[in-house]
C-alpha cells in the first residue's frame, strides 16, 4: 500500500480479506467470570454448580454464557479410571463339563407378525 497499492488490491494479491484489516479485537469481556469460574472448579462440579456458586457476584448471568466459558477454560474434564490389571489370564477354555454358561436371546417373528424371542442356551 506504501507503493501506491489500493488496500482492496493489496488484500487481493494476499488472498487476505479485506475486513481483516480494519478488525480490532474487543476486550475480553468474560475476564472476571473466568477468574471466578478457575477458582470454583473441583472435580465432580458441573457448570452449573459453578454458575449458582458465582451467581451472587455477577447478578444475572447467563447459563450459555457461563458454559461456553466453562468449556474455553477446559473445566469440564472428568477423570477416567485405569483399568486394574492383576496380572491373572482368564481362562479361554472349558477344563471340566458345565462350567461355562453362555445365553443368548434369539428375535424372531412369525408369519402373522407375532413377535418371538427365544432364550438359547450352550454349555461348553
């Protein structure tokens, strides 16, 4: 543009749009509510805990704006539990008659559209 470049051919030749040139970013409005938010999070807290937590400082507040905020912060994560492995196989095979079980149920239906369920039983 110093060169005597229009600003819309400029933006052309970069394959920038236009309306990123004049942009100014807002301020930050949620600020405080994220403060508020970070310091209420314990595990097992929902977002809408928090919110009732943080209500009495902000008066009315939004439940959308207070999730939306709650998922930018990553707040909503829950723990996941290992698995225990005690370091004991499960038996693939039968070693001994009836000691494996397996049921199973069976859908079917009949020529006059009643409905059957059968329940199948293995022994291995």
């Amino acid at each position: 543009m110093e060169q005597g470049v229009t600003a819309r051919r400029a933006c052309h030749i970069m394959a920038v749009s236009t309306s990123t040139l004049y942009y100014a970013s807002a301020a930050d409005c949620n600020h405080q509510l994220r403060e508020c938010l970070r310091r209420v999070a314990r595990p097992g807290i929902g977002y809408r805990l928090a919110r009732a937590l943080v209500l009495p400082q902000f008066g009315k507040l939004n439940h959308k704006r207070v999730y939306r905020v709650w998922k930018q912060e990553q707040l909503a994560r829950k723990k996941t539990r290992k698995k225990r492995r005690s370091g004991k196989t499960v038996p693939l095979a039968a070693t001994r008659p009836n000691q494996v079980w397996c049921l199973d149920f069976c859908h079917d239906a009949c020529l006059n559209g009643t409905k059957l369920k059968v329940l199948v039983e293995s022994l291995s």
